[in-house]
C-alpha cells in the first residue's frame, strides 16, 4: 500500500464528497420547475371543474320542488331514522335503515306542520344559547 500525504489524502475525501453530493442531489432546471408547476395547476383546475359538474348534475336531479317535504326526522340509531314526509295534503312516517325504506303510517291530517318543525332550535341556535348563558 501506498502512503499518501496529509493533502493527497484531504483531496481524495473532497473528490468522493464532490461525486457523492452530485450524485445525490441532482441540479433541478428552471424548465422542469415550471413543467411540474403547470402540470400541477392543470391537476387542481381538474379537480375544481370535476367538482362543479358533479354538484351541477346533483342539482339538476332532485328537482327541487315543494311537492314533497321532511318535515321532521329523528335519528335513532347510526342507520336507522324516523322521518315523516308530507305528500298531497298527507303525512308519511318513514322508517329508514341502510338497507330499506318502510312507511310505518300513513296520517290523513297533517300531525306537525312544517312551520311547528322549523320553530325548534337546531344545535347552532341551541349552542348560541348555551354561550350565552355561560357568559352571564
């Protein structure tokens, strides 16, 4: 083996440190910057008018209309619901699960109002009120 010097041996570290941090890190060009830029752009613009079809297409397939209404519904489990629909001058009282939809009665006079269903709270007003109460 040969014996090199103190700077013969410091100039042989510097080359492999040189070859090793130019083969790690590569120099990224100003073109490539923007090529991944625009390509990003194109993937959010995408994305945004995907989204506005698809609200669009909800929209347009529910005609919305006051033919059919909830009027009240409750929760009673993860998937199960009550709701009661007002059809034609009759009341439904729907059971809802995740796999079915039951009419459990069927009202011929209107048993709550749409009106007495909006006057209860929700839990933003209900929250507002607690606030309230907290502060005095």
């Amino acid at each position: 083996m040969a014996q090199h010097s103190m700077s013969d041996q410091i100039t042989i570290i510097a080359d492999k440190a040189d070859n090793a941090a130019g083969a790690i890190a590569p120099v990224v060009g100003g073109g490539e910057l923007l090529g991944m830029g625009v390509s990003m752009a194109v993937v959010i613009a995408t994305i945004l008018v995907l989204g506005w079809f698809y609200s669009r297409s909800r929209l347009a397939g529910s005609g919305a209309s006051d033919l059919i209404n909830v009027v009240a519904t409750r929760a009673l489990g993860p998937k199960e619901r009550l709701i009661i629909v007002e059809i034609a001058d009759h009341q439904l009282l729907l059971g809802l699960t995740s796999t079915s939809v039951q009419t459990l009665h069927v009202f011929d006079t209107p048993v709550v109002t749409v009106t007495e269903a909006a006057v209860r709270p929700g839990f933003a007003e209900r929250l507002k009120a607690a606030v309230k109460e907290i502060r005095q």
